[in-house]
C-alpha cells in the first residue's frame, strides 16, 4: 500500500512536466523562444502540489537574481530560468547540428541578456534601498526557542510534560526580550479554542513583565465528547500573565498529515488511521496584534511556502512581521529543514517584512526583508535565538498587485494555444511552431 501511494504521488508529480513537454512539442519555442517561459509560469502558478514549489526556488542564495519578487512574486524567476535553458538549448543544438537560424537565435540571446541586465540591476538597487529601509526602522527583541523535540517525543502524557518542561528551562533562561516564540504543537495539551488563561503549570516565566508569548498548540471548539467537535492547529498570543490576547488557526492544512481527502468515505471503507482527517481549516489570515500595535502574521508549518497566503496577512490586516511556528523533525537528519528555511525566504523579500521560525528542531532562524538568512540554530540542538528584527511598514508591488505576472502569462499562453487550434484547424501552419523562430 506504501508503496502505490508513493508510485501514485511520484506520477502526479510528474504531470506538470509532462504536460508542459507535450505543450512545447506542439506549440513549439515561439517569437524570441517565449513560449516555454510563458508555458511553464503557467502550469507552475496553477498545477496543485502536496508541497507548494517553484524552479525559482534554485536561487535562493542568488539574492541579486531574485529581488523581482517584491515585484512579480517567484514567477518571474522561474519565467527567466526557463527562458534561460531554453536559449541554451538552442546555442547547443546549433553546436552540434547546426539547424537554428544565427541571425534569430543571436537576437534572441540578445534581448534575453538585456533583460538579464535589468534584473541584475533592479536586484542591486533593492538591496540596497531595502538595506537603508531596515537600518532605519524600529527593531523589536524576539527570542525564538527550538527545544529539540523529536517525533519520538510525542503522543504520551509524559513525553508532552517532558517537551513541556524543556521550553519553559529554556524560556527561563531569556533576558529582556519583547516577544518570545515557540514553535508548532510546543504546547502538546489539547485546549479549549475559548481559553482566556493559560494555566499555572502551562505558562512559562517571562523575564520582563512587558513581555508576550507567541506558541503553538492544538485547539478545540465545542465539546470534545461530541460528535460536532472541531479542533484545529492553532498559533495563540499571550502576555506575561498567561492572559490570552489572540488566537490563529493553521488555514491551510496538510494533505494526509491534517486531513485526508474524501475522508468520509474512506473512513467507511475503515481505510484510514483512527483520528485522521479530523483537524479543521482556519477561517482566515488573522494577525495576532501586540498592545504596542505590532501585528504579527503566524504562518503554520508549510503555509510560509505559500506566496499568497504571507501577501494576504499584509495587504489586508497590514502584518508587520512574519512569524513561521514549524515541525521539521519528520524530516530527520536530512537537508529538508535547509530547504524549507531557504523556501521561506521568498516571503520575507516578496512582502518586505523580516520573518523569524520557530522549530522544534531547526532550522530555527531569522530572515531579513532582504531574503537574508541572517541567523540559525543548528539543527537537532537545543537553544535560544534572540534577534532585534525590524518593524516594516511599506507595501511591496507585489503586496498590492499579486500574482498578476502569473495571471498575464496564464492569459498569454491561452491565447497560444487558442490561436494554435485556430489556425490549425484552419489548414495552416501555425505561428511560432517551429523551433528555429
């Protein structure tokens, strides 16, 4: 069973490819070898993935080459690298079978450089300006805390107390900080969605009276005895004295982790783990605001690899800081919690706000508005990351704008494939097929 379902996932996967292959075989590279960009931002911006991703992604450490995402979000990154390859592709075909027109494909290559050029230089410009932005915005002390909780940690009532006792030893330990942050699930006890104090023996001691307590934890509404209960991955906001000030339920949940798909029928099919599929979405992006007015936008898990959802905390409630609470101890001792830490920066450059993770594990780190991965923890090590991160107030183009690069190349590459079928069924050949234009 294990193993069709990874042979299931693994061939969905793959579709995306396939599909942007079989598109470019028909349609062929088109006016200065265009279409495959276009094609490919596309299916991208669309094709539904368990773990969202884009080709942009490979750039992380580029941070010059990816500034245009506060601008056109990832797409327009993975709109150049395909554009790119393609350019490549066709230089090495001319190398060795020599049946691309020089003339078209130096052209081609040309405008492709110059608008490299302009990328370069647009990248440049923004980390310096951006740079000159976080000098001069207020800083506000966070300390996030990774207390080495595996997967083996949970699930029985002493491994919760355990965890437990670990992040309040460590939180003890933190001098002055104005916000500390644990990470996904810290808090292992179930509680009410309701709560408005934290119990006695739950809450850890803040140094500063003025200090708040950002955790994660899972939540309930209703009656946990009923049959209509709803419970849900939650992030919850406190002060000092445990006083609950705001909560924020997980929106986007993990397929198979949090739910299961069609889970009713499949549950009546006794196909599915007992007390799976029974977490509920969140209603919306809601900020947990601070007395001093800093509102705080709690990505949960993965939904920090989701470019629209860190946008809408800051286009519609204004967030001024992005704060991820994660688990990445599934992962093991691989380079996964690498590259979930390097998947996140995206949302610091696209929103211009600097973001601090929390994980149980690691990658505990902070992110500058620049994509800069300014400090970590080592993974697996217990420990405390204290940070002074900037307040930002600016809205990005692509904050107010979205996903409109996508959106313009989805319409493009309909209106390809529209005038493809048109003029084929018209008897001609149609324009850009071929690839030497």
């Amino acid at each position: 069973m294990t193993l069709a379902i990874f042979s299931t996932l693994a061939i969905y996967s793959g579709l995306a490819l396939a599909f942007f292959s079989l598109v470019v075989k028909i349609c062929g590279f088109g006016p200065l070898s265009l279409y495959p960009a276009l094609f490919w931002t596309a299916i991208e911006f669309w094709f539904p993935n368990l773990f969202p991703w884009h080709l942009a992604n490979s750039q992380s450490n580029f941070l010059t080459f990816i500034q245009t995402a506060d601008l056109m979000g990832p797409y327009a990154t993975s709109f150049l690298l395909v554009w790119i390859n393609t350019i490549c592709y066709q230089i090495l075909r001319q190398v060795y079978f020599s049946n691309v027109q020089l003339r078209v494909l130096a052209r081609n290559a040309a405008v492709l450089a110059s608008i490299l050029m302009l990328v370069l230089i647009y990248g440049d410009f923004r980390l310096s300006t951006v740079s000159k932005q976080v000098a001069e915005a207020p800083l506000l002390k966070v300390a996030a805390v990774q207390g080495n909780t595996g997967v083996d940690m949970k699930g029985s009532i002493d491994s919760m107390e355990g965890s437990l006792k670990t992040y309040k030893e460590l939180t003890s330990g933190i001098e002055d900080a104005a916000l500390v942050v644990w990470p996904e699930n810290a808090m292992g006890f179930w509680l009410s969605e309701s709560l408005s104090q934290l119990p006695l023996k739950l809450r850890p001691k803040l140094s500063s009276e003025e200090g708040f307590f950002v955790f994660g934890g899972r939540s309930f509404r209703g009656n946990p005895s009923s049959s209509d209960v709803k419970v849900f991955n939650s992030a919850f906001l406190a002060d000092s004295q445990g006083r609950i000030l705001a909560r924020y339920h997980k929106q986007v949940l993990l397929m198979f982790g949090e739910y299961i798909p069609f889970f009713s029928t499949l549950s009546w099919l006794q196909l599915t783990p007992e007390n799976s599929g029974v977490f509920t979405p969140g209603s919306g992006p809601e900020t947990l605001n601070l007395p001093s007015g800093i509102k705080l936008a709690p990505l949960i898990c993965y939904e920090d690899l989701m470019p629209e959802l860190a946008r809408e905390f800051v286009a519609r409630n204004e967030a001024q800081l992005l704060i991820n609470l994660t688990n990445d101890a599934w992962f093991g001792n691989t380079a996964a919690p690498w590259q979930h830490a390097r998947l996140a920066q995206w949302r610091a450059i696209e929103t211009r706000r600097a973001m601090v993770r929390a994980t149980n594990t690691g990658l505990t780190s902070v992110i500058s508005p620049m994509g800069e991965l300014v400090e970590n923890i080592p993974v697996f090590t217990p420990g405390v990351l204290i940070s002074n991160v900037p307040v930002m107030e600016v809205k990005t183009f692509y904050v107010r704008f979205g996903d409109w690069f996508a959106y313009l190349a989805t319409l493009a590459s309909v209106g390809i494939a529209v005038l493809y079928v048109a003029i084929r069924l018209s008897g001609h050949k149609a324009i850009g097929s071929s690839t030497d234009s």
